[in-house]
C-alpha cells in the first residue's frame, strides 16, 4: 500500500467528517425553527450517515488500510472542530 493512497484516504476521511459534522452542526442551529424538529433531525442523520459510508465503501475501494487512513482523517477532523467549537465558545 502506497503512503499516497494512504494520504488521499485521509483527506477523502477528513473531509467526510468536515460535511458530516458541519451537517450536524447545521442540523442542531435549525431545529428551533424548524416546523417538525424530529423529522429535520432524522433525515439529516440518515442522509449524513448514507453519505459518509458510501464514501468510506468508494474510498475504501477493497483495502482495508485506506479504510482505516479514512476513519483516521474522520475522526481526526472531529477531534479539530470540538476543540475549534469550544474555544470559540470561551
């Protein structure tokens, strides 16, 4: 396995995780306003979750070590914006 593809597989994870959580994020602003709050929150979170294993299936693409590098870069992504979204928070 190449260090590249193993790289790409990160990003292609980090940016899963930056469209699943910035998902979330929108999610959680608009369910106040929203005429059916537990709907919108549903359909987010099945869209959001659909969306993130085909491309964790696409990325992955029969190797398990680009799965892994792409969990990583999920993972790594959501560990980046708790930390961003509590200091903004302070």
């Amino acid at each position: 396995m190449s260090m590249i593809h193993l790289a790409i597989s990160a990003t292609a994870g980090a940016a899963l995780g930056l469209f699943y959580f910035g998902g979330l994020w929108w999610t959680v602003r608009r369910i106040a306003h929203a005429q059916h709050p537990a709907g919108l929150l549903l359909a987010s979170f099945v869209l959001r979750t659909l969306i993130v294993l085909i491309g964790f299936y696409f990325v992955m693409s029969g190797h398990w070590e680009r799965l892994l590098a792409c969990l990583a870069g999920f993972v790594m992504t959501r560990i980046v914006l708790i930390r961003r979204v509590r200091n903004a928070s302070l």
